[in-house]
C-alpha cells in the first residue's frame, strides 16, 4: 500500500540525480535523493514500465 504519490519535475529529477552523482555530499542526503528518484511516478517511471 503506497502512502505517498511522489512526482518529479524534469528539473527536480535532474538536481536529484546531479547530487547523487557530482561531488562529496552527506551520505544520508544522497540516500534521500536515491529514495525519491525511486520513488518518482513522473513520466520518466512510466517510460521505464513501457
């Protein structure tokens, strides 16, 4: 059961994965970055399920 829907804009999902891959940032934040960019039912997730 999903408690949340979440939904990235082009340019949040591009910050997100920008962090995740560029320089020297907390651990804890990258791992947030992961879960949301998982998370994301954006257009970009339905593209992958096609």
């Amino acid at each position: 059961m999903k408690k949340y829907l979440v939904t990235l804009a082009k340019e949040e999902r591009e910050a997100l994965d920008a962090l995740t891959s560029k320089g020297k940032h907390q651990s804890q934040k990258i791992l947030n970055a992961l879960i949301l960019l998982g998370c994301d039912e954006g257009e970009y997730q339905m593209k992958l399920s096609e």
